[in-house]
C-alpha cells in the first residue's frame, strides 16, 4: 500500500462505521413473550465438541419439559470449524450465519483463529452481525469475600477494526473506534445491572491519560450516564494500576460492577478468571438487543488436543455460561437449578489424567440434577 491507498482505505473504513451508527438501535428482545425460543448449539473447535456435547445433555435435561411442549428448541448449528472457514475464506459463512440468525440465543463453543494471515475471528464477526454489544463476566469467590462483574464493551475499541489495520513499507497501523451511541448502551447495562443488583461501586477502566480521544471520550460518556444513577459510587482507574490492584487482598474487594472498552476487558476478565480458578471455571455471555451468544471463557485449548487430552477438559465455564443463557431467557429456576448442581458437584477436572473427565463430571452433574 502507499500512503493514498491507505488513506482510502481509512475513509472506507470511517464510512462503514458511520453506516453502522445509524443501524445501532434495535428493540429489544422480550423472553417472557416469546411463543418458541430457539436455542442455537455451535461445537466450534478443539475442545468445543467435547464441552458442548455434555452442556446440551445438561441442558436437554433441565428443559425437557419445555423443549417436550415445544416451548424451546435446541437447534445443532453445523460448520463453524476452522476447516470450512478456511474454506470458505469467511470468519463465519454466509449459510452459517443465515442459520444462526433463526435462533434467539446461542450456546457457542470456543473457536480457533489462526495467528496472522487475513482470517478474521469467527467472535468478533459474531459479536459484529449480532450486535452483542455487552460481554458480561461475572467471577465470584465467595470465601475470598470477591464478586465481581464485568461489562466489557464488545463491537467497538480495538477489535472491531483489528483485521482492517493498513501496511505502508517498514509500518503498520491499526485502528480503534469508540462511539458515543457505543459507549452509551453499554455503561448503561452496568449501571442498571448494579441498581438491580443493590451494587453501589463501579470502576470505569480505561487508559484516558494516554488514548486521549478514545478512552478519554469512554470515561466521558460514563459519568453522563452515572449522573441518572447517584446511589452508585464511580471511579476511574487505568488498565494498568487495575490488573495490580486486582491482585491485592484486602483492597480488591471493594470492586463491585467494572465497565471496560473492549481490549482492556479481555485482558482484565482473564486475569480476573485466573484468581477465581482458571479461565475453565468462568462463563461469559455477549448480548445485545436482538440476539444473545454464551460461551466459556476460554479458548479451544490446541495444545490439549494435541495432547490427546481432549476427554479431560474442564465443561464448567460453558455450562456456567448455560446458566447465564437459561437466566437470559427467564428460565431463573432452571439457571439456580444449575449453578446449585455446579457448586455441589464433587467431581475435579484438572485438564490432566490425574482428574476426571469432562464426561464423568457431566454424570455428576446430572445425577445431582
Ligand atoms: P486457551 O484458553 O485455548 O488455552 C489456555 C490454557 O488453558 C491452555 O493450557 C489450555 O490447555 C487450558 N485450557 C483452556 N480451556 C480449558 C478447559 N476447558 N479445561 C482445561 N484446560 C483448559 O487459550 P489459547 O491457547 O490462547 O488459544 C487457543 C485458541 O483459542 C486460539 O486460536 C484462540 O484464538 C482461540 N480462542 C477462542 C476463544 C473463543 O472462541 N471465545 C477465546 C479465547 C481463545
């Protein structure tokens, strides 16, 4: 590319943002007045078949009722692997996704994305179509007097651009966009989710010292959405002072509700992950006004497989992710039913032979069930 070309291609890519912030408002999907909800299982890659052919058993079984009524369908969405991506030459193709969009919510499991070459990430297309705009963590140790939600904003920041960066000779830039409609909706799905929730204290975490229009615009349009919430305490921290303070007994747990732009989130929320147990043990759900996708937090663990470890992977994030998607659709008893069983369960995992298996702690489970 030379430096016109590049500047063409930053317009284009101004343009398409701007076409996407006139399509932003969409009304939101209400679960207590759907007739058939239809619940889309996507395997995705490595580990995904295994984790997410027991977390459909788990929830064939707590929907049983339902799904005999006709009330909610689970539906099998094939060809979301790495093999048809590339393929196809599409982070999701276009069947694919005409499939997906005939479902309310999604059970996805992890999939792959290639380091380098042009192959966007199947998630962030997603996350993209579907306009998931919130990704919400929760990672709660209640021994450790820790519970905590993240909000991490999920179609905008660096990701959102991130396979449309320009290459001058000797150079390469990307780019980050955030937007005020953007930054809006998700401060305040955090702030009502801490109303509703009796939470008083949100951290708005950012790098505003440094990303000065981005980040400075982020925190901006958080404290004019705080001014309809005075009963909650607001502070701003940076990405950096935050994975420390994380870390640190005794202060920590006066974190309550985080609201992030998207890369620090996916920073924060694994680390946050970690001190709960591992990023097999969090859930995550990505939703948006229309659509709603859950998954693990963590990825298709290659190196598992390659292992010939793949029986051993750990289900609980997904099937914690199965009880954020039940609690979504207004299945609260079936939700409580299974993060009961979740505590409950002796069974271990280790991701190791020194553990059990993915399937027997899905027995486990469903016996308690
Ligand atoms: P990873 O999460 O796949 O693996 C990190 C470590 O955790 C590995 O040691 C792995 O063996 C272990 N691990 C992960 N899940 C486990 C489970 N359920 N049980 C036991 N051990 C588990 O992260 P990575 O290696 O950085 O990424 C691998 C691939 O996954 C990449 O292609 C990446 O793009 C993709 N990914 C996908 C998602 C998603 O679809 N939501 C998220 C993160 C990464």
């Amino acid at each position: 590319m030379d430096i016109n070309q590049a500047s063409e291609a930053f317009r284009v890519l101004l343009q398409e943002q701007l076409t996407r912030l006139e399509k932003m408002n969409c009304e939101k999907t209400d679960f207590t007045k759907k007739d058939v909800i239809t619940i889309g299982v996507i395997d995705g890659d490595g580990i995904g078949p295994i984790i997410t052919q027991h977390a459909t058993r788990v929830l064939e079984n707590l929907l049983a009722d339902k799904i005999a009524a006709g009330k909610i369908v689970l539906k099998k969405i094939e060809g979301l692997t790495l093999q048809n991506r590339l393929a196809q030459g599409k982070p999701i193709p276009d069947d694919v996704l005409a499939n997906i969009k005939t479902c309310d919510v999604l059970l996805k499991g992890p999939t792959e994305t290639p380091m380098g070459g042009t192959l966007e990430s199947a998630n962030v297309t997603m996350r993209r179509e579907l306009d998931l705009y919130a990704n919400v963590r929760p990672v709660c140790i209640p021994e450790k007097n820790i519970d905590w939600i993240f909000y991490r904003e999920n179609t905008e920041g660096e990701y959102v651009l991130g396979s449309r960066g320009v290459e001058l000779p000797g150079m390469a830039v990307d780019f980050k966009v955030i937007t005020d409609l953007g930054t809006r909706r998700i401060a305040r799905a955090a702030f009502e989710y801490a109303r509703q929730n009796g939470k008083t204290h949100l951290s708005v975490v950012t790098k505003a010292n440094i990303m000065k229009k981005t980040d400075g615009k982020f925190t901006a349009i958080c404290h004019e959405i705080a001014k309809d919430y005075p009963e909650i305490t607001v502070e701003d921290y940076y990405i950096d002072i935050m994975t420390a303070n994380l870390l640190i007994e005794g202060f920590r747990e006066k974190f309550q509700v985080f609201v992030l732009p998207n890369l620090y989130g996916d920073i924060l929320t694994d680390e946050a992950a970690q001190i709960q147990g591992g990023v097999g043990t969090a859930g995550s759900a990505n939703i948006g006004d229309r659509y709603a996708m859950f998954e693990a937090i963590h990825g298709s663990a290659p190196r598992l497989i390659a292992a010939g470890l793949g029986d051993y992977a750990n289900p609980t994030s997904i099937l914690k992710a199965a009880a954020m998607l039940l609690r979504h659709i207004c299945c609260t008893a079936e939700a409580e039913k299974l993060e009961a069983a979740l505590e409950k369960c002796p069974v271990k995992v280790t991701g190791d032979r020194d553990g059990a298996t993915c399937a027997q702690f899905a027995d486990a489970l469903m016996q308690i069930l």
